[in-house]
C-alpha cells in the first residue's frame, strides 16, 4: 500500500511540475523540505507571463485540490542564483 501511495504521489508531482513548466523560463526541483511533501519547485516565470503561470496553478489545484494542499509563494529568484569561491 505504502509503494501505491508514493508512485501515485509522484506522478501527482511529476504532472503538476510538467503543468507548470511550460510557463516558466527556468525552473528547478528541490528536496521536499519535510516528510509528506510531494513536489519542492522553484519556477522562474518573467513578468508578463504571471497570469498565465497563475491560470496553471490554479489548473493544478483544480485537478488535484481534493488530493494534497498547495502552498503557492511568490518569492525572489533565489534558486536560480550561483555563488562560487576562488
């Protein structure tokens, strides 16, 4: 039951990631920051293409609102951002 679960939450994940990308000019995939968290994503999305990016939220919370809570958060471009010493 446990393996059912996770497979069905990750193509869950996978789908919404695949949904959302197609907005954004970069985008990137980091670790969940806690046990039941299907899906860690930074989306890089320019300005004009906000709404659109808000429509496909939006789409994705339709689809599986009755599945798992979405936590939307508008934040600067950090990782996207390299920093490397000498």
């Amino acid at each position: 039951v446990a393996d059912a679960l996770s497979r069905k939450g990750e193509s869950i994940a996978n789908d919404i990631y695949e949904l959302l990308s197609h907005t954004a000019v970069g985008k990137k995939k980091n670790k969940p920051i806690v046990e039941n968290m299907l899906l860690n994503a930074a989306f890089l999305v320019e300005k004009e293409k906000e709404k659109e990016f808000d429509e496909k939220v939006n789409e994705a919370e339709k689809k599986y609102g009755d599945k798992v809570t979405f936590k939307y958060v508008l934040s600067p471009p950090y990782n996207f951002v390299s920093i490397r010493g000498r």
